[in-house]
C-alpha cells in the first residue's frame, strides 16, 4: 500500500492529481527527497532537510513554509503505519502558463509526498549488482537534488537493457557517481570516494558510510576515482536512501572482488544495518564528524 499527500492533504493514491499547468511537469522545475524510515524513525531527517533547503535556494524557490513542509512529512509518515519505509517528497515552483521566466499567474508552490514499504534488500546484499558505464551528460550543478533526472533515466534504462542494476557516470576519465547512488571503491585497502563538489550529489548515507569506515579503522580517501582503478578496484560499491548499500560485482566487462561482496564492504553493511535497525539516531552516528554533508560553493 502506498499513502499519497498532496498539499497536505492525504488522497487515495488512484486519485492523486496535479495540475496540467505545473512547472514540474513542463520544466522538472523542483526540488526532492527521499528518506527511508527505520523502525519507527525517519532516520537522517534532519540532514534530508537541511539538504532539501540548501536545494530550493539554490534554484530560487523561496516562498515556502519549511515548518509546514515539515509537518507534513511527519504526519504522513504517522498516518502511513509503516515503520520501515521509503519516503518521497517534492516541491515544484508552482503552476501556470507555461513561460521560461514565471508569470504573474504563478500560483502556489506545489507539494507532492508519498510513502511506500521499504525493498527488500537481502539478495542484492548477498549476491551483489553488475553496472555498466555511460558517459556523464547531466547540467553542472548535480548538488542539487532537482526534479530534471532524464540523463538519470536515459543511463538507467541502458543499464536495464543489459541486465545491469546501475549505471555510473564517467566524466573526463574519472567516476562521478551513479544515475541513483554514490559511488565507493576500496583501492590497496583504503575507503576512496569523490569529494562533494558540483558533480555529485551530497549524499546523507555518503556522510553514514564515511564516519562507519573511520569507526572501524579504514583509511579514507576522497578523491577522484579513474575508470581505469574502477575496473581493477578491489571493492566496489553504491549507495543511496533508497536501496541502501549494494556490492559491485561486476562493471561492464570486469570482475570486481572475484564476482562476490567483498570482505570490506561487508563490514560496513553490516555496520549500517546495525546502526539503522537498532533505532540509533542519525545524529548520534555523525556527531563530531569531520565529514561535512553540503559542498562549499
């Protein structure tokens, strides 16, 4: 079952609507999140929501009520009865005449939310996921958690294609990050991942991850990753809110970690899932951490 919001008003999810003069429908123009709930907690909300506002600032949607958004988000989760869940929330600039420049007839921002089951996970975990590469073709500011994910999509479809679970974007030679993931890679034993910058997404399970590997002793690198040490790194892994933590066995025609998890990975799953099943607060687990979640632009 899936619980539907919009406006904050809960609908029947067959009678959810929009408007046909909504810029998010014309231009992508908004912004999203997507949180995953953990016994009974919307783990990393905080963070989730700090990154949702640095998001409709930086495209200029700015007369919205934060408080009121964020009371919705929790009703809604309160309403749904799902203590493990992915929630989905979004905000467009509003509806009108479709015009680049927004008209005096702009309405509104509009506020779209739903909740579903969280996936099942298991087998993903146990067995790992093959990618395939595509080359990065998204606009400059990837920072932003925008609406406008049709490189995301394109990339995505070609991995399905193949029988391939996700596709990493390559940018001048080196791995930005996944169509629906960040990207990791273990090379001679270090934890390395590219640092925040326009080309990424700041990633809250990205800062999770980050602080588990400190705790449990590997040395951390951010930077760059060639496409060439992506194809020969020891471990390889993505990540997202959505579908957690997932192996890398394969990508495109290379073997990473023999085919299977690796031993490193393994411990930081194991590691996540113990932190988030056990109803630990986000911000107990990242207190005092030297890994910043918003880029500095």
């Amino acid at each position: 079952m899936t619980l539907v919001m919009i406006n904050g008003k809960i609908v029947d999810s067959s009678e959810a609507k929009v408007s046909a003069w909504d810029r998010g429908l014309y231009f992508g123009d908004g912004v999203y999140e997507v949180v995953q709930g953990y016994a009974g907690k919307l783990w990393g909300f905080t963070q989730h929501f700090r990154r949702f506002q640095r998001s409709l600032r930086e495209i200029e949607i700015l007369d919205v009520n934060l408080s009121q958004i964020e009371q919705w988000v929790f009703l809604a989760f309160q309403e749904a009865k799902m203590p493990n869940c992915v929630v989905y929330f979004h905000i467009t600039r509003g509806c009108g005449i479709r015009s680049h420049v927004p008209g005096d007839d702009l309405g509104r921002p509009q506020f779209l939310l739903y909740v579903k089951p969280a996936p099942n996970n298991t087998k993903r975990v146990a067995n790992g996921i093959s990618a395939i590469t595509c080359p990065d073709i998204r606009w400059k500011r990837c920072d932003i958690k925008t609406l406008n994910l049709l490189p995301n999509v394109m990339a995505s479809q070609a991995a399905h294609k193949v029988g391939a679970e996700e596709a990493i974007f390559v940018s001048d030679g080196t791995i930005t990050e996944g169509a629906s993931s960040c990207f990791f890679s273990v090379l001679d034993g270090k934890l390395v991942t590219r640092p925040l910058d326009h080309q990424v997404l700041p990633s809250v399970t990205r800062q999770a991850i980050l602080v588990i590997a400190e705790k449990i002793g590997l040395e951390i690198i951010e930077r760059p990753i060639t496409i060439r040490e992506g194809y020969h790194a020891e471990e390889a892994f993505v990540s997202s809110s959505g579908y957690e933590i997932r192996p890398i066995i394969k990508i495109d025609d290379h073997v990473i970690s023999g085919g299977k998890p690796g031993v490193v990975t393994s411990k930081i799953i194991e590691r996540f899932l113990s932190h988030t099943r056990s109803g630990e607060a986000f911000d107990d687990l990242v207190k005092d951490t030297r890994f910043q979640l918003l880029p500095a632009l």
